[in-house]
C-alpha cells in the first residue's frame, strides 16, 4: 500500500505522468534502461517529487511512531510528539532565519531552537523533582506556550508579505520546498525513530504505571528519561525540515490502535507504516488538489485529523 | 510449630513431617541458610529493612521472614507501612527514599522445586539486578491500574519483561502465558478485555502475570500481594485465598490485609506492623491478640477461634 501510494506521488501533479514512466525513470537513473520521459519531466520525477515522497513517508513514519511513544511514557491520550514544546521550540528558530532572510539555515535553526526547548523542559521537569508524567506534560506546555509568544512576537515585529507567508507555511508545516538535501535529513530522523521500535516491551510495563514496572525490573524513570530524549531529537530533526506537522502524531497512534490493539510491539511498527501512508497521501492532495496552488500539508491533516479524532472521541475509543 | 529459640527470637520455620520449607524470611540479623531443627528453611527473610524518605521514617528497622509454603499476612493500621515494605521487596521505592536492610530469598539448591531438597541457594534480592529480581520476587499491587483495552493474555505476558532481552523475545513465552493462566484458573478469560472483568476476576489475571514472571525462574520466587482480597465480595474472596493456598504449596507467599479475621483464619503467619516496626510475628492465634488490637488499632476485640475460621468483633474503648 505505501510502495502504491508512493508511486501514485509521484504521478499525480501538474505535470501527469505515467506510471510506468515514472517507475522507468527511476530505474534508468539506477542504471536499468532508459527513461522514456523528456528531460524536465524525468527531472520532475527525480528532483522534485522523489525527495518529497521520501521525505512525506520518513516524516510521517517517525510522527508516528513517536506519537506512540510518548502517548505511552505519559500515559495520556493527547501526547504527541510535540508535548515537550519541541517544535515551538524549533518555529522560534525557524521563524528567527526566516525574517532575518537567511532561509538556508533553516533547518539548523529549527534543530537548534528544538534542543533548546527540549532542554527547557526536562531542565523544567527535572527541577521540579523528576520526569514524572505530569511534571513532563507540564513543563512542555510551559515551553511550548513561552515559544509561541515568542513567534507570534517576532511575527507581529517583523514579518511582511512573502516573509510571512513563508513562515505560516512553515508553522503550518509543509513539504513544498524539499529538497535531496532536506529529504535525507528526513530520513536520518525516521533512521533515528527505528531504536524506539524496539522498545515496546518496556512501553507495555510503563503502561501499567511506574511502580508496577518497577517491579517487573523495568526503571520507570530512567527509561521515561531515555526515551523522552530520544523521541525529542527525532520530532527536531523532522520538524526542522518539515514544519510541524500537526495531527499525525496524535492522531494515526490511535487510529491504528483501534486496528492492530494495544501491545506496542505490533503498535509502533504498525504506526509507523501508516503515519507513512497518512502523510504521503495528504501530501499529495494538498499538492494536487488546489493545483495550481498549493496547501501546506499541515492544514490537510489537520482537516482531516480533527473530524477523525472528533469521531474516535464521540464512540469512546480514545483511552482516557 | 513455632515458638522462641535459645536465643528468644521468635522461630519462623516448622517443620512438616520432617521435611523442609522453603520461605522467604526477614530478620533484623545476620545470619543466612538458618538451621532449624538440623535443617535449612527456605523462604523470605527480611532483616533489618529500614525505609526513610526526607523528614519520615516509613519503615523502621523491620524484620520478618515468610517460610515457603505458608502463607504469611502482613496486617496493621492504614499507614504502617505494610505496603511500602512489599513494594521495597519488589524494588519498588518511593522518590528520594533511602533504603538500609536486606533481603534474603532462599530456594532449593539444583531448582528442583521440591521440598526437603538438600542445600540452599540464597540470593539477596536488594543486590541483584532489577531484572533478576523481577524473575524471582513478583509483586500483585493494590488496585493494581489495568489498562482497559489490553486483553487478560496481553497483561499476562507483560509478566515477561524480565525475562526479555532488548528485541522483546524470549523462547518459551508462550508456554509460561499459558501455564500461568491455567495456574491462576484464568485460561477462560485469556481473551476477554481487562476493562471488562470484574474485580475478582481481575485479580485472577494479575496473579497470572505475577506467576508468568516467575516461570523458567528458581521455583520458590516469592509471591506478594497487596490488599488481594480488597473490593472481592466473599464469595470471591474465598476463591482467591483458595488459589493463594495452592500457590503457596511451593512459594513463599505474602499478603497485606486489612481484615484480621481473615487473616488469622487463612494466614500461618501474621506480621502486625504499626508506625513502620513490626510489633510481633509468628503464628497467627499467637500474634493477634486481643491485647495487642488494642494497642496498636485502640479498639476493643473479641476473638472467637472456631474450627472453620476466626471472628473478631470490635467496638470502641470506652471513654
């Protein structure tokens, strides 16, 4: 289904091309045949829609699987992957380069402001008395909130025309300016999301509360620390080259734990493939369906999201 | 059965037609693989468990042990610090607590399982590794918090963390889910939802998972429960202690509970604990006494011991 809905990326748009076009001028740029495409249409294919797919599947996958993870270690239903202020931290960054002209540095900036908020918080949590799952969920939605007065501060101080719209898609989120550069970025951040797969046993014994962990010889507060690392470096280096994309992270973890159940050793793979679906679709739509305008895909899930986690909360199978 | 040694510490074992027992025993002394009688008793010693956080003293100096294939009760007032103790047996320790004291689990040498098995292999479960000593003590909390959605199987098998490496696999996995089910008569419940048994039946499946972490392990790891018979109706209630009896056959098993008649009824042992230091233990008609209700709960009782079970009725000191 993903290799189906990759290829259907990398049709659909503008430009129309064929699939078996398409699958060709991947092949000859591998070194099997020749591409029956012109030149500025096989560039299309290789350049411009390849990345972004790459980019969509890596982007969603690691959201989701984090999604997971955190809604696990603080045991609450609306974590997601940005509860720890993580990517308020990273649109100041963002929204810093962008009014200041240095777009390029984009993605560095948004890491960096990620780090900084994440240090924040369990700098926050940590002084409070430990990484316990309120003191966690607290301490982010202090960042978090410090962060957007600070973005909408600079915003309201400085943006103007194309600078504000480039950071509302951003803040938004979107895949539009992807390169082979920010597209591999993605995937080194999906490539740092694999660990956390492995670490559903220790989500399940986290799940029944930290004591009881504890006594299955689980270190509840050491592994929440380890994994809250390791879920913010993941969501800063996605964030940092796709904006913060909303929804994926909250929304496909209980989605698809409606399908596969609650045993995060299926859980985490299982989102992961479908986070991957999710967003390479909206992406895709948010490409083509307002052609030749195009949506930051942020808005797409998040039309989406909403009226599918309003529908999973009115039948009762979000776990609360 | 037991009574005070030379020494006038309270004998912990008994002896069963000669046989062995193996237990869990705490003692405020050091001393392991205790002889009684020319033998060695197995079991669950706690010596000298002390548990302070800043500014209070939780548990203070306790010493106690529980003999395999006795059950052993822990009973006192609300905030003696019966659960704390359990919980620090299993690992478990309140933030920024500090802990002194020692745990010993003693159990047949070779793992045969058996009593009157020559030879004891003792462990220190306040040294081993976390994960070992999930494999050898298992701990059924009070109200334990269930995650509704996961089915009795999936909780089941949450047993065997311990015993996981990093990638979440074991060999055998599946034959100890389903021998601790069948052990906690819970194999009919294996695919019903946790949010949707009720209390007694929740309790089943938490037992199982306590049995599912000990399988492949020594046998005679230890079993705690804390308030297991807590929101059961009788008829439950009965049930379970009937499944604690068996499990008890073979493990040292210990039970925090609020009901003394319960526990002088059903418990070999009882250990009163009152502001953290255990006021006595020992036999069950020995330890509760009228006496000693009255100083530790202030409140008058009257003890009935009847052939099928104890009564107890209280009522208030007058002024």
């Amino acid at each position: 289904m993903l290799v189906a809905a990759a290829l259907a990326a990398v049709c659909f748009g503008a430009a129309g091309i064929a699939p078996a076009d398409a699958f060709a001028s991947l092949a000859a740029r591998l070194g099997v045949g020749t591409t029956p495409l012109s030149a500025i249409e096989d560039a299309i294919v290789v350049k411009l829609r390849m990345p972004r797919v790459l980019a969509a599947c890596a982007v969603g996958a690691g959201l989701a699987i984090v999604g997971v993870v955190m809604q696990a270690l603080v045991r609450n239903p609306l974590a997601d992957p940005y509860l720890l202020g993580v990517s308020s931290g990273a649109s100041v960054g963002a929204v810093l380069v962008l009014i200041a002209g240095l777009g390029v540095l984009l993605p560095v900036a948004a890491f960096a402001g990620a780090l900084l908020a994440l240090l924040a918080t369990l700098g926050l949590a940590g002084a409070a008395g430990g990484a316990t799952p309120t003191r966690t969920v607290l301490a982010g939605v202090v960042v978090a909130s410090a962060a957007s007065a600070l973005v909408s501060l600079v915003i309201f101080w400085g943006a103007d025309g194309d600078a504000y719209r480039e950071i509302l898609a951003w803040l938004l989120g979107s895949l539009a300016s992807i390169s082979w550069q920010s597209a591999l970025i993605a995937l080194v951040g999906a490539a740092l999301a694999l660990p956390l797969l492995v670490s559903g046993r220790l989500l399940d014994a986290l799940s029944l509360g930290d004591s009881a962990a504890g006594a299955l010889g689980v270190d509840a507060r050491r592994t929440r620390w380890v994994l809250l690392v390791a879920c913010a470096l993941v969501t800063g280096v996605l964030v940092s080259v796709s904006g913060a994309i909303g929804f994926i992270g909250l929304v496909v973890p209980h989605a698809v734990r409606l399908v596969v159940g609650s045993s995060h050793a299926l859980l985490l793979p299982a989102s992961g493939l479908a986070g991957a679906i999710v967003l390479l679709v909206a992406d895709t739509v948010a490409r083509a369906a307002f052609d030749p305008r195009e949506l930051p895909v942020g808005i797409v899930t998040a039309l989406i999201g909403a009226p599918v986690f309003a529908a999973l909360m009115l039948t009762g199978r979000v776990r609360t | 059965m037991s009574g005070r040694d030379a020494s006038g510490r309270e004998t912990l074992g008994r002896e069963v037609h000669g046989e062995t027992q193996r237990g869990l025993e705490v003692r405020g002394e050091t001393q392991r693989g205790r002889e009684v009688h020319g033998e060695t008793q197995h079991g669950l010693e706690v010596r000298g468990l002390t548990i302070a956080v800043p500014g209070r003293t939780l548990v203070d100096d306790a010493s106690w042990s529980a003999p395999t294939g006795q059950i052993t009760a822990l009973v006192g007032p609300n905030g003696a610090g019966k659960s704390t103790m359990l919980r620090a047996i299993a690992g478990v320790v309140p933030e920024r607590a500090t802990v002194r004291g020692e745990v010993h689990l003693s159990t047949a040498r070779g793992a045969t399982g058996r009593l009157g098995t020559a030879g004891l292999d003792t462990v220190r479960l306040d040294t081993v590794p976390a994960r070992e000593r999930a494999r050898r003590v298992a701990l059924v909390e009070q109200l334990a918090d269930a995650v509704p959605q996961l089915t009795a199987r999936e909780a089941v098998r949450l047993g065997r963390t311990p015993h996981h490496r990093m990638l979440g696999f074991s060999i055998g996995d599946d034959g100890a889910v389903e021998a601790a089910l069948a052990d906690a008569g819970a194999t009919t419940l294996a695919e019903r939802r946790l949010g949707a048994l009720s209390g007694g039946e929740l309790q089943r499946v938490h037992i199982a998972r306590a049995l599912a972490q000990q399988a492949g392990s020594a046998p005679g790891s230890a079993l705690l429960l804390d308030e297991p018979t807590n929101h059961l109706d009788v008829a439950w209630q009965l049930d379970l202690l009937e499944l604690v009896r068996r499990l008890a056959a073979d493990r040292p098993v210990v039970l925090t509970v609020h009901d003394l008649a319960l526990a002088a009824t059903h418990a070999d042992r009882v250990v009163l604990v009152d502001g953290g230091r255990v006021i006595a233990a020992g036999d069950a008609d020995a330890v509760l006494t009228s006496d000693r209700i009255r100083s530790v709960y202030g409140v008058e009782a009257s003890i009935d011991a009847a052939p099928d079970g104890v009564a107890i009725r209280y009522r208030r000191i007058d002024a």
